[in-house]
C-alpha cells in the first residue's frame, strides 16, 4: 500500500549552507534536521554532508557539535567595549579572537534599565545573534568588569545626599557621590569621576571625583562632554610639545639662511588660501592661469603645508598624531591633531609668511581631465588669506579692498579651471547629495547666539573640485612609482540595501534598475526627478541610508560617491593622519627628501587605516553630539513653542523628526502618538496604526511642540502638534493588507476582537541607522 505522506527531497549542499548562514546562532545537526524535516536513515546521509562541508572549509565546528560559517562567533562570548559608532551604538570586539583579519563588530542592545551604562574598556558575558553586514548585537548576561570605569557627569545635592547625573544618555541610573569624595566641586559643577566598583548605596553605585572641569553656566563645558565621552586625546605628551617647536626653530633658521634645503621657490606666485570666516588654520593654498598650450585648458598649482617636514616617522609627535588620527572641531574649541606650535604656527599659511610646502601641478584640458601632473617640495609666501564670502562676492563683481588686486589675476582664473573641474564630474556622473550642516553662533560670553544652514557657495566647490584634482593627482602618482597609497575608498552600495530601495521607489513610479553593475548618477537622476515633489526629502534620505561609509585602506576598491577609480586624501594632513601617510610615501616615491615613508612602515598600512578610520567616525561622532547639546542649549528657553520639521527616522519606538530652524532632531515617542497600536514597516520606513490607519513615514512634513530640551545629554523631546495628526477612521472588516502608500493613509487592519496591546519602546531590533557618507 502507498504511503500517504508526500516524500520530502533531501536537501542540496546550498539550501543546507543558506539554512545555517542565515542562522542567527551556530546551530546542531538536530535543528538542521528538524527544519528540513529528515527522519530515520537520512540522519547519516546529513551528517556525511556536513562533514563533507567542513572538510571543503564551508563550515566550522563550535561548542556543543554546534556549526556556524567560518570566522563566526559562538553564542555566548566574552566581550570587551571598544567604544561607540558615528550613530552612538555602543560597539564590542571578542575579547579572544583566533580568526584571520580582524574580529567581527558587536553592536550592542541597550542596556535594562538600573544597570550601569557600559564603557570603553568593560568585558561583559554577552549572548549574541548574527544580524546583517557580518556583525552580531550583543545582549549582556553578567559584566565581568575591565578597566576603572570613568563617567562625566553633573555633581547634585539632593535630600539624600550627593548625587552624579552622567552626561552619557546611555545611562540609565544615577550614582551616589558622598562629600567626601567630591574633591570640593560645587553643586552643578561638570567632574570626571571614577567608579568604586564595590561600594554601593542605597542600591547606586558609588564614585569619586578625579578631575573637576568647571560651572555648566558657562556652554563651553558642553563640548568638553562630548571631548570626555568620546575618549578624544585633548592633552599632548611633554615630549611630543617639545618635539614641535623644536622642528619650528629648525624651519625658522633654515628659511633665515636662504633655503639651505632642496626646494622649489614658489614665492613669487599669487597663491592664496580661501577658508571659512572661522579657519583657525590655513594648510592649503591655489592659484591657477589659462594654460598657453591647450586651447581651453588650464593650468593649477595646489600647495600644501609640509607637515612631513616636522613630524619624523615613529617620533612622540608622530605617534601623538597618530592616536588623534585627525582634529576635531567642536562649535567653541578645536582638538588639533598636532600641537598648535604647527597646527596654528608653521603648517598654517599665513599671508606674506614664508612656509615649506609640498605641492603639485595640475594641467587640465578644457573638458577638466588631468592631462598631468607634477609634484615638488617648495617654499613658498601666500600672498592673501581670503574668506569663501570675500571670494564669492568679488566674483559676484562686488570686491573689497583685499580681493579687488587679485580678480583678474586669481580668483577669476580659479573659477575658470572649475568651470572645467566641474564639466569633468558632471562627466562622470558622480552622486549629488545635498546635505545641509548645522552651524552654531556663539556669543562673546560663549552662549548659543544662533543655529544656522552653513551656506554652500560656488567658491566653497572652487576649492573642493580642486582639492579632488589634487587627491587624485597622489593617488596616481604612488600606483606609478609603486609606493604604499593609504586610499580614501568608498564601496558600492549593498545589494540588499539596494533592493528594499527599489521597492518604495517603484511605488513612486520610479526605477531603479536591476541586473547591473549601479552607478552613482542613478542615484543623482532620481533625486532630479523627485526634486520639488512632496517626497523628494524622503526619497533623498532613503538614497543617503543606502550607501556605504567611507573609509581609509591600503587596498583599492575605488571612490563610489565620486565615481573615481582611485583617490587619496593628501590636502590636509595638519589635521588627518591619511594625508600625511601619503605625503611620506610621495617624499619617498619621488626622491624629495630623506625624511619620507619608511620601507617597513608599508606593513603596518592595514592597521592604520582601521585607526584612522576608526578615530575618525569618533570624531563625526563627538562633533555632531556637540551640536545637539549647543543646540538643545539654545532651544532650551523655547520649550512649549510649535516648530516645522520633517521625519527624518522611524522606529520601533517613535519617530524623530528634523526641526527646519535648527536642523535639529527631536524624539517623538511612541508613547505620545494618537492611541492606537503602532507596526512598524521597516521596508516602507513608516509607522501603520492597526486601528484607525493613521500613518507616519519618512521624509513627512509634521508640525511639533518642544517638549524638553536637555543641553546634558543633547536630548529633545517634541510631541506631534494637533494639525500635524492625520484625519482617521475606523477599519472596515477585511482581509489584512499593509496599506502603505507614500501619499496615501489606508489602513493596516487588525484581526476582529483582538486587543491592541500596550505599546513599549522597543530595543535595537528594528532600528534605523543612519550612516554618514564623507568624502
């Protein structure tokens, strides 16, 4: 008699190896067989697959006869806090990592609510689920400790004593901090504390203080938060503020007896620096002219202070520089890189003052294509320090006494060779992002006086176009002469990114092709396409969370964004670690000097550029967490008032929203939107009521009320204003649907007699992270 059962086919090598890959943990052979419904005798056929598998390297053994891809992490690990993401994610590293190349990244989920807020430095026991891009989220079991661990906090005396209120927004407690231990800080005072891990009261863990930093009243203590919190160097070793103006005495007596070095003498060019209003220093300077021998074309000298002059390979200024990787730049204050000997002395350009730089020429052709190029180390004398404003004005043909000298014979030419410069990237179709920058004003007295859209100017892109010619120019120089290159890369964007974009934009009538090879005007078209429609910011933010983050390697994949197949920063090294790598391997390449790129340093290429990279999204994220705080310390008084904006992220647990005045992102929490259950449609980036259908989506014009502004943390709280909550209207009894349309309000509908549960914030699942993308 036939069986009744319907027979099963085994399963192929693949579909075994897309089972266990898209497993979020190792898994056993049980669980293999259970999903794939294998009974009796087939149990030996799986278990010869698997080995056949592992013998082929497909798959690797863990604890408990479990199985997980090669180089994947088991279940449970120690782990230890390496600090935070450019999207303040709290990431970790296994503390023992015996796999080739570098360790995965743990994302960890926040922490419950009483538990201490972890650390750079903290080892904990985490549980861990594989998630996408190869990273794992991390959920503690028990912390194990690690270094002491330090907080930045507010110093308050309440009824039951002495009290720290961190400044970390991580934190979800208080900590108890007795008069004994407060080193004589006053109440509303900002301390650098350290915790006594042992001692507690009252349920609080307690602290001392280790370093008093000054009255809250004062704003400028709000960046020095965001210096602590982020761990950024702000103090240089003796050694290495020694090392410096002695290399600046050595420059000065050189530069007084006439040059006693090799170097080209580029004194008598008219070559300017064009900065900000606000520029503490000025590394970079230009100057162009028609070029006599290409019709059309033009000829471009960009010269660069020579920082490899001063900073010697494996010197304590060398390594200082090194652990900085970059300056960072708050609204009130700079963390330089280098000490300000050099950063605001000998590598800054200053007008009419004599300064060693390394240079380049660029020769262009009337369609701006680099036809060549040339590198020198020279001397040279700035002859003007202009500001964008200044320049864009006399351009505009209203010149000022320092600018009026030099239009015809500088700043014209300028704008000559980017009209070129520009025809070259339109050529190429690069992506066309506009992302609009928060500048703060401060007062006199160090108060916010303002928050405004920095001003994006012709003259702004006249120095960027040049700056790409000249990054370009270095990286084609080093693949020539075969020397070590540290590139700046930008990947292409993800495929499964791609593919949830496709999806919204199809619903807007738009294609985003499939089946080949993406290219960043694709991109760019679209946003022209959507450009004054009611969708365009939505679109525009959707387009910015699909693409990669850049990055600094060794290993060259090419610039996306700019559609160059390579590049290399090499404009600034005063105040990025790459730049001055690439100086050194320029100096080396080229025979300019014996004070170049070691020939063992090529070694150590791979590591640098995961700590370049690495200290500089610390630096993106202590800057941006500077502005919120400046910003929250500005609107503070403006708590109650009804402010535009748009929703620029949706989540499990609410929706933030840009403030158009501001440009800052206040929280509206789940909690506070019109009853009803909330889905969250993480494919259409949108908020579904079960009930009524109201919806909230990405890239929505909504009106809001502040209703807290915390300068500590950087925090805003708004609540949807009432004619920013969309009509709605029971459901009708059907077949459940998702409903979303970019314009549209049509209900999800929930099964009849269900309940809507009570809605609680949720944790990282789900989440939206938004990743920047610098050139």
């Amino acid at each position: 008699m036939a069986s009744s059962k319907k027979t099963r086919p085994f399963p192929t090598k693949d579909e075994v190896l897309a089972f266990i890959r898209e497993s979020p943990s190792p898994v056993d052979r049980k669980e293999i067989a259970r999903a794939f419904h294998i009974r009796g005798g087939e149990r030996v056929a799986l278990k010869a697959l698997l080995k056949e598998l592992q013998a082929e390297g497909e798959l690797e053994r863990g604890g408990k006869r479990r199985v997980a891809p090669p180089g994947s992490l088991p279940e449970v690990v120690v782990a230890e806090i390496t600090g935070t993401d450019s999207d303040g994610e709290l990431l970790a590293k296994p503390a023992v990592w015996k796999g080739d190349g570098m360790p995965p990244v743990i994302f960890m989920a926040p922490e419950r609510r009483g538990r201490p807020a972890l650390q750079s430095g903290d080892r904990a026991l985490v549980r861990l689920r594989r998630i996408e891009d190869g990273g794992y989220e991390g959920r503690v079991i028990r912390v194990l400790g690690g270094a002491p661990r330090r907080l930045l906090g507010i110093y308050e005396i309440g009824e039951r004593g002495g009290r720290l209120r961190p400044t970390d927004r991580r934190a979800k407690s208080d900590f108890m901090l007795k008069s004994e231990d407060a080193a004589g800080a006053e109440p509303g005072e900002l301390v650098l504390v350290e915790a006594m891990p042992h001692h507690r009261r009252m349920g609080l863990q307690e602290v001392r203080v280790i370093e008093r930093l000054g009255s809250l009243q004062n704003q400028r203590a709000l960046s020095l938060i965001s210096i602590h919190e982020h761990g950024i160097p702000d103090i240089f070793p003796r050694a290495a503020l020694g090392e410096a103006e002695a290399a600046g005495a050595v420059t000065a007596k050189a530069i007084a007896a006439d040059v006693p070095y090799p170097r080209e003498d580029l004194r008598d060019l008219p070559l300017v620096t064009i900065d900000g209003a606000d520029a503490r220093d000025f590394d970079d300077a230009v100057w162009a002219e028609p070029d006599p021998k290409r019709p059309g074309g033009w000829h471009a000298i960009v010269a660069i202070a020579d920082v490899a002059h001063y900073v010697k390979p494996g010197s304590a200024l060398d390594q200082a520089a090194y652990e900085r990787g970059n300056s960072v730049y708050f609204p009130d204050r700079v963390v330089p890189m280098l000490p300000e000997a050099l950063s605001n002395g000998w590598c800054s350009l200053k007008p009419r003052e004599e300064r060693p730089c390394l240079a380049v020429h660029l020769w262009l052709d009337a369609e701006g294509r680099l036809q060549r190029h040339r590198f020198l180390r020279g001397l040279m004398r700035s002859a003007a320090r202009l500001t964008y404003e200044e320049v864009q004005a006399a351009q505009d043909g209203d010149p000022d006494e320092t600018t009026a000298p030099l239009l015809e014979t500088v700043i014209a030419p300028l704008y000559g060779a980017f009209a070129a410069l520009l025809r070259a990237r339109e050529a190429r179709g690069t992506l066309e992002l506009d992302l609009p920058e928060r500048q703060v004003i401060l007062a006199a007295d160090g108060s916010v006086a303002g928050i405004e859209p920095r001003r994006r100017l012709d003259s702004h892109r006249v120095i960027e176009e040049l700056m790409i010619a000249a990054n370009v120019a270095a990286a084609e120089t080093l693949e020539a002469r075969r020397q070590p290159c540290m590139y700046r890369i930008h990947d292409a964007p993800d495929p499964q990114k791609l593919e949830a974009l496709r999806e919204v934009l199809r619903t807007l009538d738009l294609n985003l092709a499939r089946g080949q090879v993406i290219k960043p005007h694709a991109f760019t078209q679209i946003l022209n396409k959507v450009a004054g429609e009611p969708y365009a910011p939505m679109v525009s933010e959707l387009i910015l969370r699909s693409q990669s983050q850049a990055a600094y390697a060794p290993r060259n994949i090419g610039h996306f964004g700019l559609a160059l197949r390579r590049y290399a920063h090499f404009t600034s090294p005063i105040r990025r670690y790459a730049d001055l790598l690439v100086h050194r391997a320029l100096i080396a390449g080229l025979g300019l000097g014996d004070d170049g790129l070691p020939a063992e340093a090529a070694a150590g290429f791979e590591a640098a550029g995961l700590q370049i990279s690495q200290t500089e999204r610390r630096a993106q994220a202590a800057e941006r967490d500077a502005v919120d705080r400046f910003t929250a310390a500005y609107l503070q008084d403006k708590v109650g008032a009804l402010f535009a904006g748009r929703i620029t992220g949706v989540t499990r647990f609410g929706l933030f929203v840009m403030l158009h005045e501001s440009g800052a992102d206040g929280l509206v929490p789940i909690s506070t939107l019109p009853d009803d259950y909330y889905d969250h449609d993480e494919t259409h980036h949108c908020l579904v009521g079960r009930r009524w259908g109201r919806q909230y989506r990405l890239g929505e014009e909504v009106r809001v009320r502040l209703v807290e502004a915390e300068p500590i943390s950087g925090g805003l709280v708004v609540q949807l204003a009432d004619d920013s909550v969309p009509d709605a209207t029971p459901e009708e009894e059907g077949p459940e649907s998702t409903g979303w349309h970019p314009l549209g309000r049509s209900p999800k509908q929930r099964p009849k007699g269900r309940k809507a549960p009570h809605r609680r914030a949720g944790g990282r699942k789900g989440r939206l992270r938004t990743r920047g993308h610098k050139r």
